[in-house]
C-alpha cells in the first residue's frame, strides 16, 4: 500500500458515541493480496473508515499472503510458510481486521488445522483466530457501530461471498451498514447468496464453469437496476467485473469499504 495509509480523518466519528469502543483502542489492518495489487483504494478506504471512529491504526508492511491460493490448491508445506509469517507479524495481541472474508476464514478455521500437533504454531494460530475479523464483522459485532456518517447517492446491490457468507455467517453486518449510508438505495438480486464462479483456483481450473456462473451472477446484478455491486471479497468483485466489462454489462463493482468511505472526513 501506498503513503496514503498514513493520513488521518479530519472529522471522526465521536468514539463516545461508538458502544465497543475502548479508549486508546487499537487494530492492525490486514490488507489481501488483490486489494494490494489490483484494488489498493479499497484498503485506503478500509483505512478511512477505521480512523474515522477514532481507532489508532496499526499497518505492518511486512505482511504477505494469508497462505490460502496454496491451501486450497493442496499445496500445504507452502501455504504453512506464509502463515508461519502471518502468525509472526500479528501476534502482539492486538485486534486485526481485514477487509477480506476469505482471508479471515483461512485465518481462523484453517490455520489450526495448518498447525495441527505442533504445540508452539497451533496455540499462536488458536490466539489470532480469535482476534481476527473481517471489516463489517468488526464493525456492527465488536464496536456496535452502524452509522459511520457516509453519504453515497446511488443504487447498490449487495453479492454475498461464499466464503462470507457461509463460510463466517456474515450476512446481515454489510447490509446494516448500507442502510446507514445517506442516499443510498440497497436493492437484493433475486439470489444474493448464489456463487460468483471465481472460487480461487477454481475459476483457474475450470473456467468455462466460472464463466457460466459469473454470468449469471451478472444477470442478476444489472435486472436490479442498480449500477454498482458491492461486497466484503474483492476477489469476487474483480471477478464480477472483469466479466461485466467483457460483456458490455452496465455495472462496476465498489468494495464495501470504498463506499463506507464515501463523503466521510470532507
């Protein structure tokens, strides 16, 4: 990420007004591979949100891929190694939060199962499994916040990732969020929660498949009318629109941070 992740919001949210709010509190921002290398707004955005209720916010540079593209390829000694140094770089105790439902999953239901009988990785995994969380996760369930003062005037429809979805039961914290946002309209596809075909290395593997499935995603995005799909996975997203724009489809994508950001700090 760029020196953007150093600024600071100008107008906080007052942290006396935020329930789970811990004076002096503070998290470390993991940011996913995608978002770093294709998406970096949506971590900056990510960055906005969390100053903007006055958390003191932890970025360490050092931090690489969660290890997951080599665990669901089974490819496991690789996929320790990053973990091995994921594990390393956040176990200070602090809170971390991601803007990424996958890499929170592989974090916390995957990592034990990575360590499993090693006494020293396994309890190091145990810990940060249960202080990792993904952006809205942490918003409206750890700090009870809904409201973060956005403003976004535009018609939005919501994919729930697979790994969001089912895999952490996140569900309703985006769209508490979305309905806070000033001027925006949320309206459901028909099949919210039907897979978006990307699947990690399945969409590698098989990607006539993941083509059949995307387009129907499409399908049911733009017969919303709403202009722009959002969702808590950026590798949905980019895939989505990736095909949107094939196709001539009259949708973009935003992550929900991009538009938890919106109008906030100006």
């Amino acid at each position: 990420m760029n020196g953007k992740m150093n600024g600071k919001m100008e107008n906080p949210v007052e942290p006396e007004g935020i329930p789970g709010y811990i004076p002096g509190m503070r998290v470390h921002l993991f940011i996913p591979c995608l978002i770093d290398q294709f998406r970096p707004e949506a971590g900056e955005a990510a960055l906005c949100v969390l100053e903007s209720l006055g958390l003191q916010v932890d970025y360490t540079p050092e931090q690489i891929c969660c290890g997951q593209p080599f665990f669901t390829a089974g490819r496991l000694d690789a996929s320790r190694r990053l973990a091995r140094k994921t594990l390393s770089n956040f176990r200070d105790g602090q809170i971390v939060v991601a803007p990424s439902g996958s890499c929170v999953r592989m974090i916390r239901h995957h990592y034990g199962e990575l360590f499993q009988g090693d006494p020293v990785w396994e309890k190091l995994a145990q810990e940060l499994a249960g202080r990792v969380y993904e952006l809205s996760e942490f918003l409206v369930r750890v700090l009870g916040c809904e409201d973060l003062g956005a403003s976004f005037p535009e018609k939005v429809t919501f994919h729930d990732s697979c790994q969001v979805r089912r895999g952490l039961g996140i569900f309703e914290e985006p769209r508490a969020l979305l309905r806070r946002v000033k001027g925006l309209e949320l309206v459901e596809m028909n099949r919210p929660g039907e897979c978006c075909g990307f699947g990690g290395v399945f969409s590698a593997r098989y990607p006539h498949i993941a083509e059949a499935i995307v387009l129907d995603k499409i399908q049911d995005a733009a017969s919303t009318g709403a202009g722009i799909v959002s969702g808590c996975e950026i590798s949905c997203l980019l895939h989505i629109e990736r095909h949107a724009r094939a196709t001539g489809a009259p949708i973009r994508t935003l992550h929900l941070a991009e538009i938890l950001a919106s109008g906030l700090g100006s």
